[in-house]
C-alpha cells in the first residue's frame, strides 16, 4: 500500500488514537436527557471527540435502559442503551426535588454544554435555562432538543417527543415505500414506510451535536456561548432534499415509487442469485454499456428507454426493472460486480459510470476484511455488562481522532466522583444528599 492510501492508513489508524490529542478535551458537557435517544448521540459524538460526558439520569436510571428489542438485556440494560451509552460518567439526581434542583443548578454553572430534552417551562422552573444560566456563565452553549422546537404554534403541545413522531411530522416518510395501485385496496406493504432503525433520532443527535461545534468554535473567537433549538422533526425535513423544491414548484406532491426514482434510472436494487444488489448508470453513454454488459444493446435505442426522461416514467422503470432481473437473476452480486469491472474497464469517462454493489446482510457486513481493517468495529465494555461488539466512530482524523474510551455503566457508578470531585461536595454533605434519596 503506496501512496496517500499507505499514509493514511499509518495516519489514521484507530488503534493508535489513544496516544492522540482531543479536540474536545477540557469541555464539560452535562447531558440531562432522560428517555430521549437523540440526546444520547448528540452526547456521543462529542465525548468521542474528547468532551467530558456526564449523564444525568433519575435515581432510577434512565427510562431508556428498559427498552429492548426482542427483550434482549444484558444486566438489566437494554441493547440500543449500552449500545450508545459510551464515554461518559454516569450520575443519578432526583430532578424534582428541590435539593436535586440545586445539584443540578451546581453541575449546570460548571458545564460549557448543556444537552437538554427536558420542557422549557420545567428547566426554567429549576433555573436553569439557558437565559437564567448565561448570566452566570455567558459562554456556555445550550441545546435544547425537542419535536417541534423552542417556538411556533405547536411548541406547547404536551407530547412525548419519539423518533416515530419526529418522522411522521417531518413528511419524510410519505415518500418512502412502496406506492399504492390506482383502483384496488392498498395491501399492508404500500404504505408510509418509516426511516430506519430510530433514524430520527440519530438524525437529531447528529444535528444537535454539529451545532454545538459551531457554537464552541463561535465561542472560542468571541468567548459568547449560545443556545441552540433543534426540532426532531425539523432536522429530517433536510432529507426530504430536493422533494420540497420539486413540490413547489412542480404543483403537486411526490408519491411513494418505492425501489424506483423520480430523477434517474437504473438507480436502484435489483434481484441476484444470492440476494440483491445495487445497479446504476447515470447517463446515456452508461446505459449504453450496462444495456452491452446484459447482452441488451438494442434496449439503449427503444424509446421507451432511449433518454433519460423517458426512463424515469414509472411504467417504464418498471419494464426495465424486469429485463435487468432477467439478466441478474441467475447470477450472483459478485459475478455482476465482475462483469460491470470488465467492461467498464475498457472504457472511459461517462461510458464507464455503471455502479454496482452488493447488498450485504449486516452479519456479512462484520465478516467483511474491508470493514475489519478500518476499525469500523470495536470489542468494548465494563465490568458490568460485559464484553459487547459495537460500532467504532466513523471518523478517521491524523490529528484529534475520535474514540472509544469506555462502555456504560449502571446509574449512578459516578455519583461519588462528580458530587465530590467536581462540585467539591463535603462527604457529610454527599452522604446526607444520598440518604434523603436526592440521587
């Protein structure tokens, strides 16, 4: 391995981020996001990149341990919790009280982030939104998440903010699915189909997260903190991408096309031996070498499929879909990537732009050399819970890599350590606090 892709495996090798500076290190994040997952991952990214992470969960610990798919725990914790429940320290205060309220004032005046799904009204109730907090501490940064924002008609609708919720609000999922057939009962498939596994959530948490580093790099120039609204619903509405554009314009609403696209076509998913994979050709010069890789090469001269505008209309996807099959069904993903490699070789610029990719099975996703050489997957945990296979921060950086530094931990493991250590709590202070149930 030569060149830019040897130094950049030497550069930003993940098992040697550890002797690394972080680009966050010294900022203090207090997360206070009970039951809200994309308040985890904004807290996520930010420790990976070397903030301290303290998480601030009811003395029953956070609702969120709870869930679990297929009722799948491990001590007690639910899979997607311990999943992203990583570099943090783990504190348990009772909000509600009034002695927790003051705790929590205490740990608020020493953060630089605050990370917040909690109702306005009740974190100015406890004194500590952020225009009570900035008078103290004008250059802290405070990210408020919730499902329709700070403000606007519908901010004060009592609601249980949900990834599902964020979806539906967001219109995103109207175009996702599979269309329903003009005159006849839509069967249970041809439906608004939902973004993922909890993509609202990560979509919030990655938004959240990105706006905070705006604010700290604002804060670093100018010393001024600021607060920043997220909605949930609000943040996927950037992945309707041009959908919202072309409904403006165009007059009229984009219907579900499942598998097919309104822009460009093949641009899709098509049937092999061994499963599915993907099949793309951009332009005509690329549809005419797919239609030569099929042993089709007349089909690139019927009108039905002889430019790009003629290509798109649904019918005709779906009459090309049916002659890709015909060729793809009998071979397997790997055979169809070295078909489309061998022709496109032999040819060059837009002619070569035929795409194809396996569409692997997360287990074959694990098994892949590939992924295993860039760190993609990382063995971590604590003692508690075990050894657990979880997903390594994407980032490959040369200069303040991201990391993994420790796993969860149960609520309160913490308590100790921030109430003494941080606020500088006396011990009989500490142990009154604790005995009274304050956390």
């Amino acid at each position: 391995m030569s060149g830019f892709a040897g130094w950049a495996r030497e550069a930003t090798d993940p098992s040697a981020a550890g002797g690394k500076p972080e680009a966050l290190e010294g900022i203090r994040v207090i997360e206070f996001c009970p039951g809200h997952f994309g308040g985890m991952v904004a807290a996520s990214i930010l420790a990976e990149f070397g903030a301290e992470a303290i998480k601030v969960e009811p003395p029953e610990g956070d609702p969120l341990r709870l869930v679990a798919p297929g009722e799948i725990r491990v001590a007690g914790t639910g899979l997607p919790f311990l999943s992203e429940a990583r570099n943090r320290r783990f504190v348990t205060l009772d909000a509600d009280d009034s002695a927790g309220r003051d705790v929590f004032r205490r740990l608020a005046h020493s953060a630089d982030v605050i990370i917040t799904t909690e109702p306005p009204e009740r974190m100015e109730a406890m004194g500590c939104d952020y225009p009570s907090l900035r008078g103290e501490r004008p250059g802290i940064v405070y990210l408020s998440l919730s499902t329709y924002g700070a403000f606007g008609p519908d901010a004060s609708r009592p609601v249980v903010d949900s990834d599902i919720l964020c979806q539906a609000l967001s219109g995103a999922p109207y175009i996702v699915g599979e269309p329903e057939r003009e005159g006849v009962p839509p069967r249970p498939h041809e439906a608004p189909t939902r973004l993922g596994n909890w993509h609202g959530s990560f979509v919030q948490g990655l938004w959240g997260a990105y706006g905070v580093l705006a604010a700290l790099h604002f804060r670093a120039e100018t010393g001024k903190g600021q607060a920043v609204d997220l909605s949930g619903a609000e943040s996927l509405m950037m992945f309707a991408d041009y959908n919202i554009t072309w409904m403006h314009t165009g007059g009229k609403a984009r219907e579900r096309v499942g598998n097919f696209d309104p822009a460009v076509f093949p641009y899709t998913y098509i049937r092999c031996r061994d499963g599915y994979t993907f099949i793309a050709a951009y332009n005509d010069e690329a549809f005419d070498s797919l239609m030569h890789i099929i042993g089709r090469p007349e089909v690139a001269r019927d009108p039905r499929f002889s430019t790009p505008k003629s290509r798109v209309d649904l019918e005709n996807e779906r009459a090309l879909l049916s002659i890709l099959e015909e060729w793809s069904g009998d071979r397997t993903a790997d055979e169809i990537l070295a078909a489309v490699e061998e022709y496109t070789s032999k040819r060059g610029g837009p002619a070569a732009a035929v795409v194809t990719g396996r569409v692997n099975r997360p287990l074959e996703t694990l098994s892949e050399e590939h992924w295993r050489e860039r760190g993609c997957f990382l063995r971590g945990g604590e003692s508690a819970y075990g050894e657990l296979l979880l997903a390594a921060p994407p980032w490959k950086m040369s200069g303040t890599p991201a990391r993994w530094k420790s796993g969860c931990r149960p609520p309160g493991s913490d308590n100790r350590d921030v109430y003494l250590g941080i606020l500088g709590m006396t011990e009989a202070e500490y142990r009154r606090l604790a005995e009274a149930g304050t956390f």
